[in-house]
C-alpha cells in the first residue's frame, strides 16, 4: 500500500527504530500512560512556541488532526487523575491502539515537517488521503473506547464526544490552491517535453515567489531530497523514477537560470571547509570505500556485477565470468555443483535494478552494458525521460557558457556544477561532452586554484566513465598531458588522486595504454603515488599501473620509470597487493620485464608472501608471476625462486585448495623445478600431489589475460 511505503520510507530517513514503539506489551500501565503523554506532548509542541514552524504544505489536514490530539491529551490528563489501579483489560486495549495510532500520527506529521516542497507537492493528494485515514482511525478507536467505563468529568466527556462525532463526519480535503499549483508545476516539465523552454518569468514566479525556493542551498536541498526519493523508490508510488529525473533536471536547470552564480562564495566556502575538516581525504572521497553487499557480488570473480544473469540451476553470476567457464569446458555450476542443463544466460533484471539503486546511494558508477538487453519496465523506468533530457542539455549548456565566459569564481563553481552532474548516468555524461565541456575543462586543470583544479580533474574523471567520453578527452590536444601534470603537481592530494583514477579510466581502451605510458611523467608519477599516496591514492595508481602493463610495448617504459620498484613494494600493502602481483605477472613475461624483476631483491619474497597470505586470486597472480620470472628471468632468478622458504608446501597447497589457474600454474612451477638440478634436494616432499599434477602437463600459455587472475575491468570511482 502507498500509505505503508510512506511511513516505511519515513522510518528509514528519520525515524527512531520501529521496535522501540510497536505493541509495548511488558509496559505497566502507568508506564503506558507516560509514554502516551510524551508522544502527545511531543506531537502539541512541533505547533507551539515561536520556534516551532508548520509545514509549507498540508497546513489545514496538519492543524485539524493536532486540534484532535489536543483533545486525546486531555483525555489523557483525565486518566493521569483518576490513576490506573482497577483499569480494565478492554480499556488497556484500547490505549495500546491509541499509542499506536499517536505513533503513525508523528510519522505523519514529521513526514510533511521533514519533507522537500516539491515532494510534498507531488504527494499532495496521496498525503491528503493519509490525513483522513488518521481521521478514520480516530473515529473508529473512539467508537469502541469504553467511556462508560471510566469516571470522567463531564466537560471531558463532552470533548471526548464532539470529538468522535467530528472524526465520523471528517471528509477527504485535498487543498485546491496546493493543487493547482502541483498541476503546474507538471506544465513546466511538460514544456520540456514538448521541446520547449519555459519562460524564465514564469519559472521565477513559480519558485520563487510561491514556493519560496529563493537560494542556491534552497534548490540544492531540494534536488537531494528528490534523488533521495528516487533511490528509495517503490514501484507503488507515484510518480515514476523517471519522472522523478526529470523534475530533479528541472530543479538543476532553474538554480542555473534565476540564481546563476550569486551565492558563488558561500558554496565554495562550505567546499573548502569539507575539505580542511577531513584533512586530506574528503567527505565525499572517504564514502566510497564503502563494503559491497555480497549478493551483489559474482561467485567467480568476486566483484560487483555489471551484466548479472541465471544459469540453469538458478544461481547467477556475471556474464563475462560465467561464459569464460563454460569457454573452460565446464559443463557444471561453479556454486552448486550441479550440471548444466543448458547455456543459455538469463539477465537478471531484478537483481540489476537494485545493484543500479545501491550505486546510486553510494555513488559508484553503474553504467549497464551497451549491449546489455533490458528491456524490462522497471529497467525503462529508471531511464531518463525527455524532459529529462532536455533540461539536462539546457543546464549543461548554461554552465558551459560560464565555464567558457564566466568569472574565475563562476569557473570554478561550474566545474564543480559538473563534476556533481556527470556524478550519474551515461546520459548526463554525454550531454555535458556534447556541450563542449571537455576542453574548457582541461583550461582550468592548471589553475592556481586548488578548488578549481580539484574540481576540474574531478569533473573529467566522471565524464571518462562513459566510454566515448575517453575519446573525446584523448582528442583534446594537451589534455592528456595536462592530467598528467595534475598527477604530478596537483594543488591538493585528492587532485592527484583523481588525476590517477582518470588515467585508469582512459587507459580501459586498450589503444590508449601506449599513449598514456609514452606521456612524459605519467608511470614515474603513478609509481610515485604508489609508494608515498594514501589508501586512495596507492589504489588508483596500482590499477592504472596494471591495466597499462596489459600493452606489450609499454614494458620497456615501466622498466625505464621505476615502476617495477614500487610494484614489488606494494606486494606487502593491504589493499593493492593483488594488483601488483598481477602487474608484475604481465611484466615478467616479456624478457626484459623478467630480468628487471628478477633484479629486485624482495620480489620472491614479497610474491611467496601473497601465495602464503593473498587472497585466491592473489595467490594465483603470484604464482603467475614466479613461473614467469623462472621461465625469462635466467639461472639466477631461477636459483633464487628455487632457494625461497617453504615454497614446496606452498604450492602443494595451492595444487589442492587454489583456483584452477592457480593450481594449473603450481604444476607448471612444480615441473620447472624437477627439471633443475638438485630440485629433488628442496621438492621431494610434493609427493602424490606434484606427481598427479605431473600428468597433466599443458603448454605455455600464450595469452596475457588467462595467466592471471585479476579481471582488467576494475571499477572507477565517482566522485
């Protein structure tokens, strides 16, 4: 019911825990008569004192249904007098509904107090159908509460009764003027639909005047109350998500319009003072490390799914994941256990819709499959509707005008503006390239200003998550180089940061690796960042380091910057370890790659250290890389994989209890080392596990991406 999604979407925003209310049972009665007075009392002071407000909106239904708890609070005062020895249990009863009923009353009213304006004008008629069923309520409790039973005085009893009979003749009221201006407020989102701009004089009137939406903080408290809602929605409700968008389009649009960029110094202030608060890592930078719920998770690879879908026994995992087991030749559910009794994939639109959702109020990028089929009505919702679009394109354009002609202060604000707007969906992204922001952007990439800068390798950062956006960014000429030089001298830690996160993003097209490793700076910067950055930093520049190892020529580069040394040192680091070994187990199969490797002194043990404590996908990325390094690295290298301790038990565990590439790896390894003399000397002990693992002898691999176990798609934060 639309009434139940209200209160249950108040309760999750703001609310005390439902169990702290519901059903007091193991309450004395004078302790459920106490509590009765404290949430009357409560509900009469929110309308009481100078302090107090009512609601912008719903102020009849509010004040009619506070002059009725009025009167209950009378009743209540009554029963404090006359005490509760001899109270029946009917009468107990009906008290435990009252509480009740009180409770869904203070939901109600802290719903519309709390509430965005242009929400409640949306919900106007659905919340004035939850005033009357209150109404209701009280009716029908008065109508069994046994009076008779109680010795009240009479003028309470004469309250109590006009009270009931005003509760029976209560009527539905939906408030005319409130309506109105709902169905204006749909006229204008219709302008856009239509493909025309609302007339600026009247959008001002609108907000302004009538609703009084007068600031920049009053527009941006709306538009977040209203992606609030669209996170938290329910199939149920109207309106739909998509209409939703549209109206938070709308609002973006306005604020640009009426207001431009008076309240410039204000917004930037509070952006500084985020940042001093926290020190180096913002608010808004700390929240994305954040713990992914598990269902969200593919079985296989462990990470959160993009492309989910259903394998005949019903379990499901990411396509890319699945489809290369089955490439395997399994013909069984990597989970269950169970045969296959087909492959055909089934998406999972379900699961998808609330992965999409999860993003959204986390802020992480969830771009679906370009290719992907959803086609379902929940999945078409979420899309952004016309209207949508076209305020979306008129506000982009605004804010490109200012960026390209604005005050270095209306810069930097629209730098920022589009950082926010790029923050979600493919088709934000798109309209704002389209606008030509990208190179006005690059401009302010070497700023003086710290905000501005910040702001502005943000910006790009977000925009790069769309894939054509990576091609629009490399075409600008200098762009890249200046990103780099963002990396290497930025104002602040979180613009270096971001300039390593916005590498790792371009460099996913695999034509763009050469290019970023050849731009001057870049790998000693990553490499840099890697040794001394924050846990942000270390990550950003492990993932942009591995996906450029994935280019065959960029190997001599890696070698030349220094990378190598970092990676190695990053083996022991929590967090980036996998990365890096997987990084290093691209390196070292090119000759030159193995040899640099095999130069560093802590490479054996910092990979024998993952196969000991790493995760399953980190053991099997440092056995990759110990293979490689004995395959290409000489005697030497050889001789030093051979001597490092434990080494034997370490892979007779990982034969029985490793990954398939890990255990296929430790056979090879296994078979490395009985070719070498004295190897019986240091392996006797692999016994019936190295000699099973014997049998099965296979070639050399001769693909990059199958030796190791780190997916190249990692995700790109969006911040």
């Amino acid at each position: 019911m639309a009434s139940a999604a209200i209160f249950s979407s108040l309760r999750r925003r703001r609310s005390p825990s439902l169990e702290a209310f519901l059903a007091p049972v193991d309450l004395s009665n004078a302790a459920l008569l106490d509590t009765l007075r404290a949430i009357s009392t409560d509900l009469l002071l929110s309308f009481s004192g100078k302090e107090k407000s009512p609601p912008y909106f719903q102020v009849k239904n509010s004040r009619s249904l506070i002059r009725k708890i009025q009167v209950i609070s009378v009743l209540l005062d009554a029963f404090r007098d006359l005490g509760f020895s001899n109270i029946s249990t009917t009468v107990f009863l009906c008290l435990k509904e009252l509480y009740l009923l009180l409770y869904r009353s203070k939901i109600l009213i802290d719903y519309v107090k709390g509430s965005s304006k242009l929400w409640l004008l949306l919900q106007n008629q659905s919340i004035s159908g939850h005033f009357h069923d209150m109404n209701q309520e009280i009716s029908t409790l008065l109508d069994v509460f046994p009076l008779s039973e109680i010795h009240l005085s009479e003028d309470v009893k004469e309250q109590v009764e006009l009270l009931r009979k005003q509760s029976r003749k209560s009527k539905l009221f939906i408030d005319k003027n409130d309506d109105l201006l709902r169905l204006k407020l749909y006229s204008f989102l219709n302008e856009f639909e239509n493909g025309r701009m609302p007339d600026r004089n009247q959008l001002y009137s609108f907000f302004v005047e009538k609703l009084g939406i007068c600031n920049v903080k009053s527009y941006r408290d709306e538009i977040e109350f209203l992606e609030e809602q669209i996170v938290n929605h329910d199939g149920d409700i109207e309106p739909t998500a998509s209409v939703l968008n549209g109206f938070v389009a709308l609002m973006r649009y306005c604020r640009f319009l009426l207001f431009r960029f008076e309240d410039e110094d204000g917004e930037l202030g509070k952006w500084k003072r985020r940042t001093t608060k926290k020190g180096l890592i913002t608010r808004e930078i700390a929240d994305t490390f954040i713990t992914i719920p598990k269902d969200f998770c593919c079985p296989i690879s462990l990470d959160l799914m993009q492309d989910p879908v259903i394998v005949s026994t019903g379990q499901t995992y990411e396509r890319a994941a699945i489809a290369r087991w089955m490439e395997e030749g399994h013909s069984t559910c990597p989970k269950t256990g169970q045969m296959l009794v087909h492959t055909k994939l089934v998406p999972n639109r379900a699961l998808r819709n609330l992965i999409l959702q999860w993003c959204m109020a986390n802020g992480i990028p969830y771009d679906p499959p370009e290719n992907a089929d959803y086609s379902s009505e929940s999945a078409v919702s979420a899309l952004p509707s016309k209207a949508a679009m076209e305020a979306t394109k008129a506000t982009a354009g605004l804010l490109v005008e200012h960026l390209a002609n604005g005050t270095p202060r209306a810069q930097t604000v629209a730098a920022r503006e589009i950082r926010l707007l790029a923050k979600t969906g493919r088709e934000n992204r798109a309209c704002i390239a389209e606008a030509g922001a990208i190179p006005l952007l690059k401009g302010l990439l070497s700023s003086s200003d710290a905000c501005a800068q910040e702001n502005s390798v943000t910006a790009m950062l977000n925009l790069s998550i769309y894939d054509k956006n990576k091609s629009r960014i490399m075409d600008v000429e200098g762009c890249l180089g200046t990103i780099v030089g963002v990396l290497r001298y930025g104002h602040t830690t979180e613009a270096r940061e971001n300039a390593a996160a916005t590498l790792f993003s371009l460099s996913a097209v695999h034509d763009h690796k050469k290019q970023i490793a050849q731009e001057s700076g870049a790998v000693e910067a990553l490499a840099g960042l890697l040794r001394e950055g924050t846990a942000r930093g270390k990550k950003d520049a492990v993932t942009a380091l591995f996906n450029l190892s994935t280019h065959t020529e960029n190997c001599a580069r890696i070698i030349e910057s220094g990378a190598i040394t970092a990676l190695v040192g990053a083996l022991g680091s929590e967090g980036v370890s996998e990365e890096a070994a997987g990084a290093l187990a691209l390196i070292v199969r090119q000759p030159i790659g193995a040899e640099a490797v095999a130069k560093e002194e802590m490479a054996v043990a910092g990979l024998t250290g993952m196969m000991r404590c790493g995760t399953p996908r980190g053991k099997e990325n440092a056995v990759a890389a110990l293979l490689e390094l004995c395959r290409g690295g000489g005697a030497a290298a050889t001789e030093r994989v051979l001597k490092a301790p434990a080494l034997a038990s370490l892979l007779q565990s990982l034969l029985f209890t490793g990954t398939k590439r890990a255990r296929r790896k430790a056979a090879s390894l296994a078979r490395v080392f009985q070719r070498c003399e004295n190897a019986s000397l240091h392996f006797g002990g692999l016994g019936v596990g190295y000699a099973f693992a014997g049998n099965s002898a296979e070639p050399r691999d001769t693909s990059f991406a199958g030796d190791v176990g780190m997916p190249v798609s990692i995700s790109v934060p969006v911040l």
